[in-house]
DNA sequence: GGCGCCTATCGTCGGTCTACGATGGCAATG
DNA sequence: CATTGCCATCGTAGACCGACGATAGGCGCC
C-alpha cells in the first residue's frame, strides 16, 4: 500500500457546498475575523495562501523553496494558518501535503463581504 | 455658531465611485493585504470598524462609550485603522468625527475575493 | 539495519502589540 | 481669563510575534 501516489487529489477536501449557517456579525463573528485577518496579516502567510489557492491542489514540499525564509519559519507561518482552519495538511507517505480549506476561505470572504 | 450640530455629514467623503486600478494580486497587493488584514487582526477593531460602517455617517465621541477600553487605548485602535487607511478623522470644532473610507474598505473587499 | 530527506518542534532573541494611567493641547463655554 | 470636555500623545509593563539555528521524529531507499 501508499506506493509513490503523489499526482492531483490524495487530501484536497472534495468539493463540499454546505452553506455556513454562522451569524455574519455579533460579537463571536467579531472575534472569528479578528482571528482570521490576523492570520493573514504576514505578507508571507498571504503569499502561502495564494500559493496553494493558485495550484488549486495541495502542494507538499515546495512551499519552503517558494519563500525566502528559512524551514522552520515557514513551518510555523504554516501552523498558524492550519490553527485558524484555512488550510489543511495531512500526511502523504514521506511528505505532509497542505491544501487550502475552502470553507473557511469562503468564511473569510463572506466576514469581510459583510462589512 | 456650532450649536448641538452633530447629524449626518461634516466630514464623510462624498461617495466617490472612482474604480481602483491596482493590481488584486502580486507583491505589492501581498503587502497591502496583509497591512489591512493586520489592522483588522483585533476584536475591537473590528468592533470600531462595524460601528462606523453601520452609523454609515462619522461618529464623533460616542465610540469609547460602545468599548469596555480606556479612551487611550481606543484612541490607539483608531490611529492604527487610520495609518492603513481604512478609517478617516476629521476635526469638527471642538471634537473629532471619525468615519470610514470606502475606497480602503472596498480595497479590502476586492483583495480578499481576489484570494 | 543504517542512511538521507523532509518536516515539526524547541529554545531564544529582539521587536511589536496591547493595555493602562498620566500628561498636554485645543476649542467652546462661563 | 479660567474652566471644562474631548482627544492625542507619552511612558511603561506584560504579553505576544517573527525569525533563526539546533534538535528530534517519520518514512523511503540502499
């Protein structure tokens, strides 16, 4: 088993639509975007978002080599964005592929499209 | 002069259309996106945020009273919106309104859906 | 079994944020 | 002119963040 299975989909979530009932304002909506918007206020946690949003599909070892930060640095920007749910890593044999959550990207947009 | 006049619009901009022609996406939009995300990385500002947008019209002393914050630390909130550009302050005799810029605010909202 | 690659975690240092009280400036009021 | 109200700024203490190197663990490969 897990032989060298690497190609398009091994963890991306597949494709749910379920709307998010959350209220969009009130105090726990506040703390939830505060949350958010302070996840992404790091150019380079904005800059690993865009990445795994641009590729569509997760990326596993290729982030590090896309920023000019060292390892553990990217380690941790990347920690911080699974802590608030936006994206999602999960092991792939020998590497940990991350993939963006839609769900809490469309969270995101509908917290600031309600402002 | 200057009686008990504090109604609709001393100071809020007077609703300019004007399409923004920067780029959604880059290193530059990185960095702008994560200035505004950081300003609104903190519950009170989002609150102060919300207040402002839901007046729709400047709100001039009455923002420290809706906050369990000292005057001095709400004061620092809106210095930190105001440097990003998301808010604007002007003077109105003897005390100052603040209200929201919606070009920054419509900024925000175009970077995050560009996501 | 041993080696090498990749990632997470730890420890640390310097800088920033957040909160507050205290202080000072400015305009209107008396 | 003195006072009052409102806001900004200063100074400070504690917490948090961002960066790095060093270290530890998991998995494939020889």
């Amino acid at each position: 088993m897990a032989m060298g299975k690497r190609n398009a989909e091994p963890c991306c979530p597949p494709a749910d639509q379920a709307a998010d009932l959350r209220p969009i304002e009130g105090g726990a909506a506040d703390e939830e975007l505060a949350a958010l918007a302070k996840a992404l206020g790091h150019p380079a946690r904005v800059q690993i978002l865009r990445i795994l949003v641009r590729t569509s599909t997760c990326v596993c070892g290729d982030i590090v080599d896309e920023l000019p930060l060292a390892q553990s640095t990217v380690s941790q920007h990347l920690k911080v964005l699974k802590e608030v749910g936006l994206i999602r890593g999960e092991v792939d044999g020998p590497r940990v592929c991350y993939c963006i959550e839609p769900r809490a990207l469309r969270r995101l947009k509908a917290l600031v499209g309600g402002l």
